[in-house]
C-alpha cells in the first residue's frame, strides 16, 4: 500500500475494501521514541497509503522491527473524526491516519 505510482485515488482503493466492524481496540507498533511526535501528529501513513493496525498486540501486523510499544487505538473516536477503517483482502486493517486523541494507550513490549 504504498503512495508511490498509486494508479487510483485513496477512495477508489478504500471502495475495493471491506469497512473494519470489529470490536475492541485497534493496536499499532512502534518505536518508544516515536511516540512524542505520534501524541502531537497523530499516526501517519508516511510513505503509505494508510497506517496499518492490528487487531491484538500480539499481531505481527502493525509491528515494526524491534518495536517499543503497542499504541492502543479507539475505533469509535477515529470514526468521530469521520474517518473509515478498513480490511483490505489479504486482512490488514487500515486507517488513512489515526488524530492524536485517537490514541488511548500505550503498552510496553519486552524484547
């Protein structure tokens, strides 16, 4: 999913997908310094199309390499900011971008 020599528009990808219905919290894996600039921005997609979350901590989605913490994420609050989340057909659940006030937890991951 990335931005780069993208042949359709975000909403015409977000329409090949079905919307997340699930239940609970969404998580997002991170390194422990990123997270002062994720409470100020928010999760961006960066090179992305969309973040990738995952749907338990123990996931391998939504992990980077060597990852700090877990980010929990509030589904309604993101959908109070009037953006979808998405699963996309191989099952990854997406989101364009997560609002800082999205975000509710952190949890530390041990090595």
């Amino acid at each position: 999913h990335s931005r780069e020599g993208m042949p359709v528009t975000l909403e015409a990808l977000e329409a090949s997908w079905m919307p997340w219905r699930g239940e609970g919290s969404l998580w997002h894996g991170t390194h422990t310094d990123a997270v002062p600039s994720i409470a100020r921005e928010g999760l961006r997609p960066q090179e992305r199309t969309h973040v990738h979350l995952a749907e338990s901590t123990a996931s391998r989605v939504g992990k980077r390499a060597n990852v700090g913490v877990m980010l929990e994420v509030s589904p309604p609050r993101v959908f109070a900011h009037g953006l979808g989340i998405f699963r996309s057909p191989n099952g990854v659940v997406l989101a364009r971008e997560v609002p800082p006030d999205c975000i509710v937890g952190v949890v530390g991951v041990s090595s």
